[in-house]
C-alpha cells in the first residue's frame, strides 16, 4: 500500500509539473523570483480575478518600483492608486507591510514569516514562500480546494477546519520537492483554466488519470460548501452637496466600511433642501447597501460643518474613494 502511493504521488507530482512547464499563464511577476513582486501581485488578487489585477499590479510597479517607494508613500496615495478594486483594506495593509519589510534586514523566508505581517493569511503566505524562498508548503484557496477536492473525492463541506487539515496533508503529495512553487502555482492555473466551478475540462486535465472524483463521474458535484448566511440589508443614504464644480466631501474613519476612503456625508448639509437623485444596490462580502443618492445644487456656498470639505468634482476620481461614488460620477458624465 506505502509503495502504491508512494508511486501515486511521484506519477502525479511529475504530470502536474509537466504540464505547467507547457501551459504556465504568461504572467509578468512570474519572469522572476522577486518576492516585492510577488507579494504584491498576491495581494492584489486576494478576491480579485487576474484580467482586473493585473492592470493594478502594473500600476503599482510603475508608481511604487520598490518596498521602499511603497512604504515611503502616504497612505492615502497608496489608496488613490488602489481606488476601483475595492476591499480597500487590503490596500491599508498593504502600505503597513511595507513599511515593516522594509525595516526588515531581510525579508521572510517561511510562510510562518509571511504571516506574521498585516493582510497575508495562510494562503498567501504559502505561496509567496513556496515560490520565491522553495518552502514546500501547499497554498490552498478556492481554487486549491476545488482541485483537491475532487482529486481526492471529498465529500465533506471544505470551508470547515477538518477539510483544511486533511487537504494540507494531501496536497504535500503533490508538491514537487524541488519545484514546492511550480506545484502550487500549477494548482492555481488549473483550478482557473481547467478545473473550473461548472464546466471542468478534464479531458485537458494533467491529474484526470489519478482524480477520483473524474472515476466516479461527480466532478460538477464538489466541492461541497456550507451554505452562505444572506446578507444583511442596509439602506445607507448620502447626501450630495455641489455648488460650481464643487462637492461636500468626508473622509471616512480608519475603521469600519470603506474606512479611509473619501465620501459623501450620510448626514445633510443642516438648511439645504436635497432631493432624491440617483439610486443603487451595492454588495459588501456581509451587507447588502440600499444607497440613495440625495442631492442638493447650492447658488451660494454653503459653510459646511467640522470635517466636510469642498472637493472640485473633476479630482475626487483621483482620490481613494468608493465603488458606489465612482459608479455616480460615472452616471452623472463627471468621469
């Protein structure tokens, strides 16, 4: 039985690598090891598909070329240049990481490392330190799990704790002792390319010879997943003032939704007589926001209160600001 799996794993461990030696995506923080690179591009892909990061990994190298550029940039730039891709945490965690890596004499090497600096989980500690440092430590995600799962025919829910241990212990079969990054990176490009969510392609698969769940014909069935709690629904209105080109605008508290971020206030603008203009439904990961757009045209401007401030309309898309204001500037033709 040990000498039956242990000729399982090698067989398997050599077609995976195999076939991402041929079929690798062509993806620019792949040319090269750079862990700067590499950090960067997983963070930015933390709930984010690839074709929407990998413009923003592009303009973050251009604008932050180093850890050093990054971490000695303000905070709010470091938004700014985030502003669109939402989940605008990932961005304040990203600027305090930098500035501890950049303290740092050298940077981590192990996914134990990894971890212990703001935004980088389980996963994507393992990736960076598998790819750039060669730890063998499987990197496991939505798409990891899918794969695994039906490799291996898990039919138990895989986002509770039992499925994470019995899947890191598995997935330490397939990792290449040599080539820990290459294994994991050829995980992920196959749950993206081949071993999708509805229609996996298994004839083009590396693994179907070795997938059980391909054997028993229940691909489309796995994974399993705990079904999602609804979210919860909010109404949120937020009150537009302008006056000649110019609108009332907060900046957000440091916690909380969309925390940072420059906005328009939930509370009026106290004597100014609003209307309802715009309306829209946007989804956070745990609230669904009813936000109706108030808004008010101002001949005389108004003397707002204590932490409201006059932004010219043609510079608030430069600012880090959220998904729903940018979708109003957008309706309203101001970008």
């Amino acid at each position: 039985m040990v000498a039956e799996r242990t000729r399982w794993k090698f067989k398997a461990q050599r077609a995976l690598i195999e076939w991402f030696d041929q079929h690798r995506r062509p993806l620019p923080w792949r040319v090269d090891r750079n862990p700067y690179a590499i950090w960067l591009s997983e963070i930015i892909l933390q709930q984010t598909r690839v074709e929407q990061g990998l413009p923003y990994w592009e303009k973050f190298m251009a604008e932050f070329p180093t850890v050093h550029d990054l971490a000695d940039s303000s905070q709010e730039r470091v938004l700014q240049t985030w502003a669109g891709l939402g989940y605008y945490s990932r961005a304040r965690n990203l600027h305090r990481a930098a500035q501890l890596l950049a303290s740092l004499p050298e940077w981590p090497q192990t996914a134990e490392g990894w971890q212990e600096l703001p935004g980088v989980g389980p996963y994507t500690a393992a990736a960076i330190s598998s790819i750039c440092f060669g730890a063998r430590v499987p990197a496991l995600d939505g798409n990891a799990f899918r794969v695994y799962s039906r490799l291996f025919a898990y039919t138990d829910p895989v986002d509770r704790p039992a499925a994470h241990r019995f899947f890191h212990v598995e997935a330490l079969l397939l990792l290449d002792p040599q080539r820990p990054g290459d294994s994991n990176q050829a995980i992920m490009d196959l749950g993206s390319n081949i071993c999708t969510p509805t229609q996996p392609n298994c004839e083009a698969c590396p693994l179907q010879s070795f997938c059980e769940a391909h054997r028993r014909g229940i691909p489309t069935e796995l994974p399993i997943k705990t079904p999602k709690k609804a979210a919860l629904s909010m109404d949120l209105p937020l009150y537009v003032t302008l006056h000649q080109g110019h609108v009332a605008m907060v900046q957000r508290p440091g916690s909380g939704i969309w925390a940072g971020l420059w906005c328009f206030p939930e509370t009026p603008v106290e004597g100014i007589p609003y209307h309802l203009g715009l309306r829209t439904v946007h989804l956070l990961s745990h609230r669904k926001l009813h936000i109706d757009f108030l808004e008010a045209e101002m001949d005389i401007r108004a003397i707002l209160p204590e932490g409201l401030h006059w932004i010219a309309v043609k510079d608030i898309a430069h600012k880090g600001i959220p998904v729903p204001v940018r979708w109003w500037l957008k309706e309203k033709n101001y970008i």
